[in-house]
C-alpha cells in the first residue's frame, strides 16, 4: 500500500510477591507470661498483565468521560522539506491544568486516513488506540498498552481495504495479537516509544490550525 509507513506512523503469567515479616520472641521468668510480637510486611501485589489492562481502561475512560473540561489546542505539522510536501499531520491536544493527558494525531494521503490517540498519565504514555481507513472504509483498529514505558499488550483488527467491496466491516471481527510484538516484544516497544516521543515533538514544532 503506497505511502502507508505515514499513514500508519502511530502503528509502526501472572506474577505474585509476598514478603513476610519477622518473629520476634522473648522470654521472662517461669511466674510471668511469654510475649510474642510478630511483625509483618507486604509488598504490593505484582498485577497481571490482564489487571494491567483492566485499570488502563478505568483510566481510559476517566480520561473521555472528562474530555469537555479539558483546554483543547489545535495544530497542524508540515514537513519543512519540500521533497516531503505530503508529509503533513493535524494535533489535537488535551490538557487537564498543565498536564497533556491526550494527543490525537492525525494524517491521510490519497484516501488513506490515519488516526491515533495517545493517552497519558503521570507524563507517560499508557495507551495507543489507531484506526487505518483508505475511501472511507475503515481496515484497521490497533490498541497498544503500556507500563511504565513498556508494551504490556498489542492487539489489533485487520481486513484488506477494498472501497469497491466494504461488505465486511472491522466492528464484526475479534481483536487478536499483534504478530509484531508477539514476535520481537523488544523491538515492538522500541518502535511504539519512538512514535510517541515523534508525535510530541512534531506538536511542539507545529503551528496553528488554519
């Protein structure tokens, strides 16, 4: 699919820990009682990555659910070399006080259109959600999350692109794995942490939306 490495720009078990505590004893004369004192530390639960994913979309969803009290700016990128004039990409960002907690960002070319939206907490990406359409047929749905700027889970939706035949719609099939990351997870993240930190430093070099 030609030029869809710009289209596609935002795309390109259970562990458990206890630490127990010490016992401390100590004995006194035969006509008094022995005193035991036990203490005891708990180290926090290692969430699956299921609970992982499970409190991201709690944060995900506190994130829309507050989407009209945020400051919202919007921006357009154009690449400054003129050999890559259709290199361009719109941004919408979301603030909550000082703290960008959204960034849509937005390209397309010769009826492809891209979309992705990265969410963020505490200054750290922990979601991806992209959608991939070429002449209004929408082929590809990627959701990517994230722990402490690592890929925990990639899943997508995917179907070839035919505008001529669009009888199969991506709402009616199942999310699968990311043959990517379940191939090369290191590499897959590499990648993902690459477009982000690309997306946020073509919206600091962008200007008004005209």
């Amino acid at each position: 699919m030609k030029k869809l490495r710009y289209l596609t720009f935002a795309l390109i078990a259970s562990l458990a820990y206890t630490a127990c505590g010490n016992e401390n004893k100590s004995d006194q004369n035969s006509d008094s009682t022995v005193v035991e004192e036990t203490t005891k530390t708990d180290s926090p639960k290692k969430l699956t990555v299921e609970e992982q994913v499970e409190q991201i979309r709690i944060d995900f969803q506190s994130i829309e659910s507050g989407i009209s009290s945020y400051t919202v700016e919007e921006k357009s990128y154009r690449n400054p070399d003129p050999e890559m004039y259709y290199d361009m990409s719109n941004y919408t960002s979301y603030n909550k006080g000082a703290e960008l907690v959204k960034l849509d960002e937005e390209m397309g070319e010769e009826g492809y259109y891209s979309k992705a939206s990265y969410y963020f907490k505490n200054g750290k990406v922990f979601f991806i959600f992209t959608e991939v359409s070429y002449m209004d047929d929408l082929f590809l749905e990627s959701r990517v999350y994230f722990d402490s700027d690592k890929v925990i889970k990639a899943v997508k939706k995917e179907k070839e692109p035919d505008p001529e035949d669009n009888s199969v719609k991506l709402s009616s099939l199942s999310n699968v794995p990311d043959a990517e990351f379940v191939k090369d997870p290191a590499a897959f993240n590499a990648i993902q942490m690459a477009l982000v930190q690309s997306a946020l430093t073509r919206l600091k070099a962008s200007g008004p939306r005209e």
